[in-house]
C-alpha cells in the first residue's frame, strides 16, 4: 500500500512502453531529432456538439517539472529492459522541447490538435500517458458539467461528487475541470484551496440522526449558521415533519430579528419534482417566499431538465456521482499520434492508415483556426499546413473532408488562430490562469460565439471541421502513396 506519507516522482506516472520505446530509439536513432505528436479526440460525450478543454495546467506543470530520481533509476534498472547509457540520459533528463495548445477552456471540435509537442524523439515520447490521463479527465469532466449547467437553466449548480469519486485526485481535479465547464463551486474543501474556487455545503443526515428528535437538530444548526441555514429535511419525511419544523425554525430567527440571505431546505431523496412544488407552496403559505430549495440525489442534465419540465420548483442543484464519474459516458478517448518527423532540417508529414475512417489522422505540422461570420459566430474550424498563409480579406476557398467534391468558400469572415505556444526550450511562456478566470473564459464562448444549435442535447448541429485546398492535396496524395 502507497502511504501518504510516500513521495513518489510523478514523472514515472507513464506505460512501461514509452520507455522501452525510447530506450530502443535512444539505442538506434539519434534521440534529440525532432518529432511532432499531436493531441486530438475523435467523438464528443453523450453525442453533444463540441468538448471543453481542461487539464492543460496540470500538464504544463507536469512537463516544466520532469525528472527523474536516483530511486526511480535504481527501479527501472530492476526491470532489465534498459540499456545504461539510457538510464544515464534519463538520470539528466529535462525537457527542452515546444508545446503549442489552445488555451484551456476552449471549446473544441473532433479530430482537431488541441495540443502539439513539437521535441526530440524520446522527449516527446515519454510525455503520452500524463498528457492523455489530464486530458481526458478532466475535459470529459468540464463538458459534463456544461451539460448539466445548462439543463439548470441559470440556477446555481455545485460539485457535491468527492466521495463517489474514483480516488482524492479525481475529486480534487475533477472539482476543477467542473467549475471550468461552469457549476458555481464545490462541496471539496481541498479543491477550493488549491485553485481559489468557492466552496459550499449544507449538513449530513447525521446531524439530524444525531440529536433526539428533527426540531432540535434544526434549531442546533441554525444557532451555529444562521446566516446559512439551508436545513436538511428528508431524514423522515419532508412533507409531514421536514418542512413544518423547518417552517418552525425559521420563524424563530425571524422573531429574533435574524434576516438571512441564504436559507431555505434540502431534499436529497423521494420524487423530487412533486416533493419540490409541495415544499415550495407550504413555504409560501408560511410567510418565507425567499426561502431556497436546494435539490440532490443522482441528478444529472437528463433528471434536471425532467424535473424542471414537471414545474419543479428548484432554486439549485448539488450535483453528485454522475458529474464527477461522468457516468453516462465514462470515456473521453483523446488520443496522442506522431504527426511529423525532422528529415534534413524539415518536418515531414507522418500519417496513421486504419480500415476505420474514422482512425485515419491528419498528417503533419498544422495550423488550426476558428472561423467567425459577421456576426462573430463560430461556423467552422480549419486546418492549414503550418505556415501557410492564410487571406481572408476576400472569399476564402477550402475543402470539405466530408464532401470534398462541392465548391466551397468562406466570404465576409474573420479567423482567430486556436493553438498558442505554451512551452518554449522546455519553460513556459505565460503564467497560470486562476481557474475562474477560464471557467469564464468558457462562458463568454458560449454565450457570443458558439451557435445555440450546437449546444442542444439531441440532434447537435456538427460544427464542420474544415481544410484548406494545400492541407487537403496533401493528405490526398500521402494516402494515395501509400504501398500495399
């Protein structure tokens, strides 16, 4: 058992192959000769239009800090795979190579870089398993929670997930990668201290259970919090005994003078929809229209919009297991695939053939950009050979992967370049950014720029991923070079 006292380099955090890999590459190649791997995803989660990019913080940290120890050297020896010489090399590793992405927080598409490393041969090698791990948690986590948050309709929606979590740092970075995808904050007290997010919470069942009878567990909590008194009510029965002592108490602060602005009940059980309108009437009736109904229990996008359909009368959203497990698609399936290779002074194409369409990648160094209309919104990505021009001053011809055949151009539109060059030699280029600061990021996109119908449950409008008329007779012709 790993103990929590154990220090363990992260930097080993890899499949034995990348190692065995670069061994082999070390051996026989010359490990410094430059290589180009990009990072890209195939289909978006629970059949939605577009993905939220998040975890590229915790890669970049990742990357800066690469090492490895004398015990992880004496471990890699034990294994007799490895050369020496290799595990000399590795005893001075650093890495000195460039990492291009989009900023963190971006929505994006299938089968576009949303990362690129562009390295020596062993360098970009061994970074796979770390990169892919943080990406595809914790961008599989923020989309699910733009999900959510939109089938909540503007109310407020919290990570209550920690303790259905996989492990602490699922919890803790899934914590993140939720607030990023846009939920107001966090039940994980660890979380809000490390990325600055807010944290919130109401009580257990047993503070209630504790105490001889409902009432006094109420009135007990709301001495200590009165300014933020949500109170549990569905230990025994909501109707019949949950809201009336709730009622009770609350009119107790009201005689002592006490005005919160954050009070109100919590149901974590039973039909919530009907349980809700009740509770809200009998609140009404009672004087205290401003009190809150905060709901939980295994809710999702799919439960939320079927309550809020029914006439729930929901003021906000603990949202647990389904958020932070993403359990209606568990896999984000963001893969890492050589793209180019150095050949005298030159990156070279490199392409990936597959009977599946769909395993076929796109060859090379590339460039990435978002297509905006008049009206500044999003139409298409597009992807270019690296370096090249690009003129949007007039009609923009490009090809359409999918109906390559058709005539196409982009007229009266403007283009922003998506990926950004994070790491230069080995050190990053910007600082970090607070996690507030993309979550909001994340929210300005989706409210100016990405087209309504892209965002819908069902039936999403696909968000065309495009290339340029160079990019496409060049990938044309690799395949076509291709040997039997």
């Amino acid at each position: 058992m790993i103990r929590q006292s154990d220090k363990r380099n992260i930097t080993m955090m890899m499949d034995l192959y990348e190692l065995t890999m670069a061994n082999g590459y070390f051996l026989q190649e010359n490990a410094k000769k430059r290589v180009a791997f990009d990072v890209f995803y195939r289909r978006n989660p629970d059949g939605g239009g577009f993905s939220i990019f998040a975890g590229l913080e915790q890669i970049l940290e990742y990357i800066e800090d690469m090492h490895f120890s004398e015990e992880d050297i004496d471990y890699l020896r034990s294994l007799n795979l490895f050369d020496e010489r290799f595990l000399e090399y590795l005893r001075n590793f650093r890495f000195e190579g460039d990492v291009y992405a989009f900023p963190e927080g971006t929505v994006m598409y299938p089968n576009e870089p949303i990362i690129t490393v562009e390295a020596g041969l062993v360098e970009a090698q061994i970074l796979e398993t770390e990169i892919l791990a943080q990406i595809n948690h914790q961008s599989l986590i923020a989309t699910k929670a733009r999900r959510i948050v939109r089938a909540a309709e503007g109310r407020p929606v919290s990570d209550f997930g920690a303790r259905r979590a996989h492990n602490n740092d699922a919890a803790i970075y899934g914590a993140r990668a939720a607030v990023i995808g846009g939920v107001n904050g966090t039940a994980t007290v660890s979380a809000g201290q490390y990325f600055h997010i807010p944290v919130g919470g109401t009580m257990a069942h047993s503070w209630v259970m504790y105490y001889k009878d409902e009432l006094t567990a109420f009135r007990k909590f709301a001495e200590v919090y009165p300014n933020n008194c949500v109170l549990l009510v569905d230990t025994y029965d909501v109707l019949s005994s949950g809201i009336p002592n709730a009622i009770t108490v609350f009119r107790e602060m009201r005689e002592k003078g006490i005005r919160s602005t954050n009070f109100g009940i919590r149901i974590d059980s039973g039909d919530l929809a009907y349980l809700t309108k009740k509770s809200r009437k009998m609140l009404d009736e009672a004087g205290f229209e401003d009190a809150r109904i905060v709901i939980s229990n295994s809710l999702d996008e799919f439960t939320i919009s079927s309550i809020l359909s029914q006439g729930g009368q929901v003021s906000s959203f603990g949202v647990g297991e389904r958020l932070i497990t993403s359990r209606s698609e568990p896999v984000f399936g963001a893969v890492y695939k050589l793209c180019a290779v150095e050949e005298n002074g030159e990156m070279k194409p490199r392409i990936k053939i597959s009977e599946t369409v769909e395993k076929i990648t796109n060859p090379g160094r590339k460039d990435v950009y978002r297509v905006y209309s008049e009206t500044g919104e999003a139409i298409a990505d597009l992807l270019t050979i690296h370096g090249e021009e690009v003129d949007f001053s007039k009609p923009y011809l490009f090809v359409d992967p999918e109906k390559p055949w058709k005539k196409r151009k982009f007229e009266n539109c403007t283009v922003r370049s998506l990926q950004q060059l994070m790491i230069k030699n080995g050190r990053r280029v910007e600082p970090p950014k607070e996690t507030m600061e993309i979550a909001d990021y994340v929210r300005r996109q989706l409210n100016e720029e990405i087209w309504d119908e892209e965002q819908r449950f069902r039936n999403p409008h696909r968000h065309y991923l495009d290339f340029s008329p160079a990019y496409y007779r060049m990938k044309m012709q690799m395949l076509d070079d291709v040997k039997e």
